[in-house]
C-alpha cells in the first residue's frame, strides 16, 4: 500500500481552499447583488404602499369635498327657493312663514328660532320658531341674555358653533339655545325693528363648515331685505290710502259745493228772470208813452221837456238793453236758450260786424285789420249769439283803445277749432282784475269807465255764449300796451 502522498494531499487541500474561496466570493457577490435588489425591491414596495395611501387618502378627501359640494348645492338650491319666497312677500308677518321646516332641514338643521327687537319695548319678540317645543322655548326665553343678543346685533356678524373665538361667549349662547351646532346671523332691515336668525342642529353627524354661516348669512340678508320692502310697501300703501281717502273727501265736498252751487245759480237765475220780466213790462210802458209824447199827439211841447223826454227815452233803451242781456245770461246759464247751431263761414261774419263796427272805428281814426287764414274751415255756430260776441268785444276794443290806434282781428285753425283773436291796442287791463273781468256787472274803475256808461254785462254774456258753443274765452292784456281776446269755435264737421 503506497504511503500517501501528504504533499499532493496538502496541495489539493489548498487548492480545494482556494476553489471554495472563489466560490465563497463569488456567492457573495451575488448575495450581496440579491441584497441591493431586495432592498431596491423593498423600497419600491414601500414608495408603491405610499402612494397607495396617498391615493386612497385623496380620494377620501375627494369624497368629503364632493359631499361638502354637494350639501353646499342642495343648501343654495334651498336658498334659492327660499329667497325667491321671503322677497316676494310684501306682508311683514307673513315673511317668516316662508321658511318652512322641510326647506330648514334641506339646508342641515331641524331648528330655528327668530327674535325681532322692540326699541320702545326694550323687548324681543319671536316671528320664528321651528322644532323648538314650547317648554324649550319657554327656556330659551328665559335665558335669553339680552345684553349678548343685542351684542351680536350692533356688531352685525354671524356667529357659529366652530368659529366663535370667546369662550364664555360660546359657553353662554350653548347654553341660552341648550344645542351644540348652530348659526346665528343678524337680520338688519334699514327701517324698522332688526333681529337675530339662529338656526341649529342636534344631529351628531352633522359637522358644521363655513359653507353653512354663509347660507345663514345669506338667508338672514334676504329676510332683511325682505322685512325692508314690506315695510316700504306698507308705508306706501298707507300713504296712498291716506291720499285715495283725501281725494274722495275732497271730491264729495267738492261735488256737495258744486251741488249747492248750482242750486244757488239756479235760484239766481232765476230771480234775475223773474225781475227782469217784470221790470221790462212798466219799461215798456214808459218808453210808448215817452214816445207818444215826444210824436207830440197829446200836444206841442216846449222844448226843454222835449228835451227831457228824449233823456228817457235814451235811458229806458239803455235799460231794455241791460235787461235783455240779464235775460240772456240768465238763459244761457240755465240752458233755457234755444240756439240755431249750424255751419258758419267766419269770412262771413267777420265781414258783417266789420261793417257795423267801422263807423265807430273812423271816428277815433283807428285802423281796423283783418288776418283771416286762408282756406278757414267752416265753424258750428249760432250765427246771431255770434254776432253778438263779435260786436261785444270789438265793441269794448274801441271803448278801450285810444285815437290812432290798431284793432287786429285774426282767425285761424286750431286742431279741431277755429280760434279768433281780436287785438287792441288800447289801455289794457291791470294783472288782478284778469281773472274777474268775465263776472257779471264787473268793471275796472279807470278814467275811460267813469266816462262811458256800461254795464258790465257784455263779457259776461260773451262767456256764456262761447261756452254754450264748447268754445272756451280767454284774455290777454298788458296795461297801457293793449289787449287780446281769444275764443275758440268747434270747427263743422
Ligand atoms: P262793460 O264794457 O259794459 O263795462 P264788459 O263786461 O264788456 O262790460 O267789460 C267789463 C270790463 O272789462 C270793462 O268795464 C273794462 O274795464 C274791461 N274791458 C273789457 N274789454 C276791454 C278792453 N278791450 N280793453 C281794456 N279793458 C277792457
């Protein structure tokens, strides 16, 4: 048996070593390599695991906003409905009636109370109250501190449950209302009695968030500008009331004057009828005597009776006149005279009284002038009552105007009248007696009327005439520079 070779053995040994040194190496390395990916590995789980938590903590967050989203819409949504209500209420007690508790709940909360303030009363009063039974409000009441309420009022903000800073205020609102989650916002109307709108919730779910003390806040504004407009509208309407019942005050003792107005120009006129029938009759005698004895049939006269027979004559004409005109007016104003309206051409007229007046003209020298429209439409007209109103003012224009003077006589279309105007140059009229010159039996003391008789009848007579015709008259006059009177006639259709 051969002896072993220890030297060979020993070399195998080392290069057994040596092999399972490389081979330890090697394994090592990669050992080492499966290490770092391990942990490469291990990182990236936990980068993927955070990310996981991150998505799922996102759309957590995504959730939460979503809902806030949504309770926030379905609360504007309420609010709308609620506004379009409260603002359309024009009745102050009814306005409150409009937050219904279904509409409450829509917006969070299952109670609500509301308290306006009496200045006067020193006392709140409560137009609101929503889930509250009456021992709760009996206690709200009760706790109430006014002081606090009237704080939160002057200082015109709303407070909540989450976001009141001062803690014994807190403390004492918790414990006035008895709840844990709430808004009180105030309500502030310019005019009138402000208040607070406190609206809460029992539920434990329910967390409060900003979005809800600005839908209270919003509600709390409408209500405010809702108690303003009907408090407007009531002061409106008050005011016109008031006005309506004036009105029909002032119409039925205007209509009771106008009554007893025309009861009494009835009975004037017809006084003035009576005695004007039973004056003319004696005149009547008095001028056909006058006249038998001025034709001399009961024999000759001398002169001076002569003389003073005509006097009377000349006076009991001058009377029959002014009775006549009395008769007239008395007639027109009681709707006793009968007129013959027919189609006028005013041409005509113009020209006749033109004719009548021009020797009266000539004997001052006055210079009468016509401007009559071309193509006048023909006027509805009594053609005699006419006359008389033409020869009445044209009349007085040369009673009234000076030597060398002008009268103008203008006529032309006026929608559907004719208007006339007939101008002097005369002495005028001073401003105050404007208005009284169309009475009966008024004239202006001037020097011109204490020298020339009159009777202060003529633009009495003419008014009445023009209105009888559905004309209207009116004057013009600046004194000492002249005058104008216009009237209108309803063009014959
Ligand atoms: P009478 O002429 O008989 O006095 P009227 O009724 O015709 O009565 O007129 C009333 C008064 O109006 C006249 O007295 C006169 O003072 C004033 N009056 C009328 N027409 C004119 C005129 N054209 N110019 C100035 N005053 C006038």
């Amino acid at each position: 048996m051969p002896e072993p070779n220890f030297f060979i053995l020993g070399v195998i040994l080392v290069l057994l070593t040596m092999l399972f040194a490389i081979f330890t190496l090697v394994k090592m390395k990669r050992i080492r390599e499966l290490v770092r990916i391990v942990s490469n590995l291990n990182r990236s789980l936990e980068e993927m695991d955070e990310q996981a938590k991150l998505i799922v903590r996102t759309d957590m967050e995504l959730n939460k906003t979503q809902s806030e989203l949504d309770k926030k819409i379905a609360g504007l949504y309420t609010l709308q409905r609620l506004s379009r209500a409260i603002t359309t209420t024009l009745e102050e007690a009814k306005i409150f009636e409009m937050i219904e508790p279904r509409r409450l709940e829509e917006m969070g909360f299952e109670k609500a109370l509301a308290f306006l303030w009496n200045d006067k009363e020193r006392k709140f009063s409560l137009p609101l109250n929503i889930g509250f039974t009456q021992q709760e409000t009996q206690g709200v009441i009760s706790r109430l501190d006014t002081e606090i309420a009237l704080r939160i009022l002057e200082e015109e903000k709303t407070l909540s449950s989450f976001s009141i800073e001062e803690a014994a205020l807190k403390e004492s609102i918790d414990r006035i209302f008895g709840m844990k989650a709430y808004v009180i916002a105030p309500v502030l109307p310019k005019h009138g009695e402000r208040g607070l709108l406190f609206v809460g919730t029992d539920s434990a779910d329910v967390v409060l968030t900003e979005g809800d003390e600005e839908l209270v806040t919003i509600l709390a504004n409408q209500l405010g500008q809702a108690l303003e407009n009907a408090r407007l509208f009531e002061q409106t309407w008050r005011a016109q009331q008031e006005l309506e019942n004036k009105v029909e005050q002032r119409t039925k003792e205007l209509t009771d004057a106008l009554e007893k107005i025309k009861i009494i120009s009835k009975r004037k006129s017809d006084f003035i009828s009576a005695v004007s029938h039973e004056l003319r009759t004696p005149l009547t005698s008095i001028k056909g005597f006058a006249a038998i004895l001025l034709a001399e049939k009961l024999g000759a006269l001398p002169a001076a009776v002569k003389e003073r027979l005509e006097k009377i004559n000349r006076h009991s004409d001058e009377l029959v006149h002014m009775i006549n005109d009395l008769l007239d007016i008395a007639r027109i104003e009681s709707g006793r005279m009968t007129m013959k309206i027919e189609p006028q051409d005013l041409k005509n007229i113009v020209a006749s009284v033109s004719d009548l007046i021009t020797v009266q003209c000539k004997s001052k020298n006055i210079d009468l002038v016509q401007h009559l429209e071309a193509g006048l439409p023909p006027v509805f007209a009594d053609r005699s009552q006419i006359d008389r109103v033409f020869i009445n003012l044209l009349g007085n224009a040369v009673k009234f105007t000076p030597q060398n003077g002008k009268i103008t006589i203008r006529a032309e279309q006026d929608n559907d009248h004719v208007r006339v105007d007939i101008s002097d140059t005369g002495i005028g009229i001073p401003e105050e007696s404007l208005e009284s010159i169309f009475e009966e039996f008024y004239r202006i003391d001037n020097e011109i009327n204490q020298q020339v008789k009159g009777t202060g009848l003529g633009l009495s007579l003419v008014k009445n005439i023009i209105e009888a015709h559905k004309g209207i008259i009116s004057v013009k006059s600046k004194l000492n520079s002249g005058s104008t009177f216009s009237f209108t006639l309803p063009i014959a259709k």
